[in-house]
C-alpha cells in the first residue's frame, strides 16, 4: 500500500443561483462589488427561449441554439424543471446546465451547475465563475447579472488508506443537525485574540454540542463496503466517503482521466482511492457569511476545516468517556490537512486528457454493446437451429445490412410524412454536435 497522502483537492461540484445585477463589469475586480438587483425575467428574453423550447419538443429531443458556452453550444431540452419547479427552460452542455425561470417569485432568474468535468479541468475557480459572469451578462440575458453562491461540492482523494477496513460504527463522529452549524467558529484567516481563552470557549462549545456516532448509511457491493453517507441530501451540511477507484472502474468509466491526475501526483496506478466529499447548501453557506459566489474563493479552506475538523472526524476510540476528547485518526490528519494541497503549474493541461479518455471510455462501451445486440439478433434469427461452429461476425453483419437498410428507408418515409427531414448524414451530423465532438452542424 502507496504511503498515506492527499492525492487532490478541490471543487467538484458547484452551484450558482442568478438574478438581475446593479452594474456592469467594466475593469478587474469590479465583479466582487455587484449587488443583487431582483426583477422578473425580461419578457423578450423569454419568447425567444420559449421559442427554441417549442422547436426542441416538435422533435421530442435537445436541439442546438445560437448560444455557445466553453467552445460547445448550449443544447435546449424539451422539457422543464417540471409543475412545481421554478425553472422552465434547461439548457445544457458538457460544461454547464443552465437553468432558467421568470423570477417572479424571489427574482431569481437562473441557476448555474458547473460540471465536475469543467472545473478539474481549469482548476481555476475564479476565472471560471469570472468567464461565467461575464457569459451571462454580455451575451446571454444581455444585462448585469449577480451570481450568489447556492451549493458548493468539497472534495479530496486520499491514497494509503482502505476506509472500508475502518472502525466506522465508532470512528466516525458527527454534529447533530440541531447544533447550530457556524456560531461563533473561528476560521483558519481570522487569528485569535488570545489562545488561552480560545481554547476555553473552545471546551465550553464542545460541552453544548450534541454529536452522533457513526454514518447515516452504509453501502456494500458484494459484501465489501465501498462507502459512506453522513446526513442527507437535503441536509445543510452533508458529506459521502467513498472509494471513488472503484467508483470510476465499476459506474463511471467515461471519468478515467481523474487517473491522469492521480499519478501526477503520485499514484503508483493501482492503489485504492478513497474520496472525502463534503457538500454546503445555501442555508450553510449564509449562515458562514458567504452570499456571493465570488465569497467562496477565500472561503474554502475554512469550509473544509470546518467540515473535517468539527462536524464531521474520523478519531481512535480509547476508554475515555467524552469522545470528542478521543485522538484524531493519521488518516484523517491528511484529510483535515488536504485544502493545503495546491496543484502545480507543470501538471498536466486537462482538456484533451478528458475528451480522449471520454471518448475511448465511450467507444469501448458502445463496442460491447453493438456486439451484445448482434449476437441476440442472430440468436433471434436462428430460432430453433442450433449455430454452427464456423459463423463469425462477419455472416451476422451479413445477416444485419439489408436489414438495417430497411429500417432507414422506413424511417426516413415516415419524417417526411411527419413533414421532418431525417436522414444518416444528418443524423450523425446531430449526435456528433450533441456529444461535443464538433461545433456545428452542417
């Protein structure tokens, strides 16, 4: 097993809700001082977005607008955020979802997810809040717009330790939901002003606060635990601990770049890696003085304190009765110790890592099930013959063509009496534009 260490840290999740702004950006810095100025959502604004939506459900699939976000358009779905949401149009693509509603409520007239995707790939959280603003502003609503922070998703990926062989119905200990989250907590940037009395309010705090042992939930996959849940998704404070190498090898293949990540900084390659996430909704996040996204740049370190040092420890029970007293696992160490870690200048430039690795993930899925479903359409054919020993694949392509030649002379008739335009090309055309592998479709 690799020596103990942080492999990473970082953002990897982060949500941002819009409304209309007082100003517009006009030199650096100047994002950091826009206040909210809340109104309905311009009316023009949402005739052309209702019109693209309409297009999108004539066809019943996402289509491609004029607008274009990180080098891909932003794809408009059909559908919304459903009868009780307040969004009504959702517009994504590989880097944002974009989620957009009247704002006649509370004057929120949008709400931004970046993707993990996007933001390990710059690892610049103000220049990609900063670039997002601006987006928003000069080209989308045509108007000064205010970001506020919604949710944000902390994480670190941890080497040298298997969590799954952890004293977790002990270990673990947990702020109960009652105790306030942020009353009088001292982050990392504000110094005290004297340690003697520090560390006695610091006892008396410890005295009020109830804890809770052990997760929320456990998950297994065949008997081996590969994670745990602490609070709910509808907690202000929640956090998930799990084995993120097995994650990615058995749900999320298309994330094999995080490998490329990994060994820059000193993954051996095949080492289990754990990840500590941790997750702040908005009701946390205002509770710890933090309104605008733009707060969260220098917020962060205390997040992560907070969240691995008070609400949430991992610590090596002994006989003491007051288990807040208990020693502070090495693992977890690291893991209070993570937001430390920096990613150097000289690692590697992410964007074409990600898109090869999604794209060679994605090839080699949809492999295996072409050849899947040709082995049962032959199957099928046969019916009650048994199969000889000297077919291969290339009889069964045979089998397949004229087939399949039927089947897109059949579909290409039956658009056109819908009054559609369909064919192959096109289709490709399509998905090759939906899948980001192009810019535009012919």
């Amino acid at each position: 097993m690799q020596e103990l260490k942080s492999l990473l840290f970082g953002l990897d999740s982060v949500w941002v809700n819009v409304s209309y702004g007082d100003r517009d950006i006009t030199e650096d810095g100047e994002e950091c001082h826009v206040q909210p100025s809340p109104r309905p959502l311009d009316v023009a604004k949402y005739e052309e977005l209702a019109a693209w939506q309409e297009q999108a459900r004539e066809v019943e699939r996402p289509i491609p607008t004029d607008y274009q976000y990180a080098g891909a358009p932003l794809m408009m779905y059909p559908n919304s955020g459903g009868l009780t949401s307040a969004w009504r149009f959702i517009l994504r693509n590989h880097a944002i979802e974009l989620k957009v509603g009247l704002g006649t409520r509370n004057g929120l007239i949008a709400k931004v997810r970046f993707s993990a995707e996007y933001l390990w790939q710059w690892r610049d959280f103000h220049a990609v809040l900063l670039e997002l603003h601006v987006y928003l502003a000069d080209i989308f609503f045509e108007a000064p717009v205010y970001l506020a922070a919604s949710e944000v998703h902390l994480c670190t990926d941890v080497i040298g330790y298997d969590f799954a062989e952890c004293e977790w119905r002990a270990g673990f200990i947990r702020r109960s939901a009652f105790t306030p989250h942020f009353e009088e907590y001292r982050f990392v940037e504000q110094p005290a002003s004297s340690e003697e009395s520090s560390d006695q309010c610091e006892e008396n705090r410890e005295e009020n606060t109830v804890y809770l042992l052990g997760p929320e939930r456990l998950h297994m996959r065949y008997r081996t635990i590969t994670g745990f849940t602490f609070g709910s998704h509808k907690s202000e404070v929640s956090a998930v601990i799990y084995n993120k190498s097995d994650y990615i090898r058995k749900k999320a293949k298309t994330t094999t770049w995080f490998h490329a990540l990994w060994q820059a900084a000193g993954w051996d390659g095949s080492s289990e890696v754990w990840r500590v996430e941790v997750r702040f909704k908005r009701p946390a996040l205002c509770e710890a003085g933090i309104e605008s996204a733009y707060d969260l740049l220098s917020s962060l370190p205390g997040l992560w304190q907070y969240a691995t040092q008070k609400w949430l420890r991992y610590v090596v029970p002994d006989s003491d009765s007051n288990r807040t007293r208990w020693r502070v696992h090495d693992s977890w160490l690291v893991v209070q110790q993570a937001y430390l870690q920096t990613l150097a200048p000289g690692q590697p430039d992410m964007g074409p890592i990600v898109r090869e690795h999604r794209r060679k993930a994605n090839t080699q899925q949809l492999v295996a099930q072409l050849v899947g479903c040709l082995l049962t359409f032959y199957a099928w054919r046969l019916r009650d013959r048994p199969c000889g020993d000297d077919i291969d694949l290339s009889e069964i392509l045979h089998e397949l063509y004229p087939r399949a030649l039927s089947y897109l002379d059949e579909r290409e008739e039956r658009e056109r009496r819908e009054g559609k335009r369909w064919n192959v090309p096109q289709e490709v055309r399509y998905r090759q534009f939906l899948y980001g592998q192009v810019l535009a479709v012919a």
